[in-house]
C-alpha cells in the first residue's frame, strides 16, 4: 500500500480492516520526490520501519458468572442502603 500526501501537514494516518487481535505488524515509510516507483525517485528519504502491536481483546463475562455478580452487586447495594 502506498499513499500520496503533499505540503503543508505531511501528515498521514492508515486505518484498515484486515486486523487480528493479539498480533504485530511491521510498517516502512519513505519520502520521495513525486515519482509513484519510490525506487526510482529523484529525490528520497531514508527508509524508516517500525511495528505496531494490536492488544488481544478482553473476553467479556457470559453466563452464571455474569448472574452471580448482579446478586451479589444487589445485596451489597440493599445491604449498603439500610445500613446508613
């Protein structure tokens, strides 16, 4: 993939769809004159990498743990509301 980005910002985000939780992926970027085959430019920066981590999603509760926890949240509440 590559992008065309002119003056005054040079400033560029990539957003894409084909992300899987829990892995790495690697990037390069490289400024050249205004030539589409940055191999071939006249003018060009040198190339910088990096990598990027996408966390792994958290799972969230499901179930009888989920049930529980509404209960015992509600006693707590009852308990706390007759105390004071």
């Amino acid at each position: 993939m590559s992008m065309r980005v002119k003056a005054p910002g040079h400033a560029f985000s990539v957003t894409t769809s084909v992300v899987v939780d829990g892995t790495s992926h690697t990037w390069g970027c490289v400024a050249t004159s205004d030539n589409p085959l940055w191999t071939a430019a006249l003018y060009r920066t040198d190339l910088v990498t990096g990598s990027v981590n996408v966390p792994a999603a958290v799972p969230t509760p499901e179930g009888e743990s989920v049930i529980m926890t509404s209960i015992f949240t509600a006693f707590v509440m009852l308990l706390a509301a007759f105390y004071y």
